[in-house]
C-alpha cells in the first residue's frame, strides 16, 4: 500500500489505493486510559461526598 500525507495535516495520510484518509498518530498507552477512569470515578466520589455534607449542613441550619 502506498500513503500519501494529507497537506496541513501530520497524522493523516491517504490510501492511494482506495482514497480513504487514515489516521496514523500514535494511540495513548492504556495506562493514560486507566488514569482517566480512575480520575473519574475519584470525581464521582468527591460529588456524592459533596452532597452528602451539603444534606447534612441543611438539617443542621433547620435544627438551629
């Protein structure tokens, strides 16, 4: 098979073959993509700590 680069654009070539564009950058390692989901599920532990201590602010401005 045989790439052309596609102008103004690094990471694409095109199949002269059959004309379709191709991606070629580099993939993120699969730790980068485990990162991510562990940062995620540490933000949805911040938000359900979050509303758990703005529920227990309210009872206590309603009990004061």
């Amino acid at each position: 098979m045989e790439y052309l680069k596609v102008k103004g654009h690094e990471n694409f070539v095109r199949d002269t073959n059959t004309g379709a564009i191709i991606n070629v950058a580099p993939k993120a390692p699969k730790s980068f993509s485990g990162e991510f989901q562990n940062a995620i599920k540490e933000l949805n532990t911040l938000k359900e700590e979050m509303s758990e201590i703005k529920s227990l602010l309210k009872k206590l401005v309603k009990w004061l």
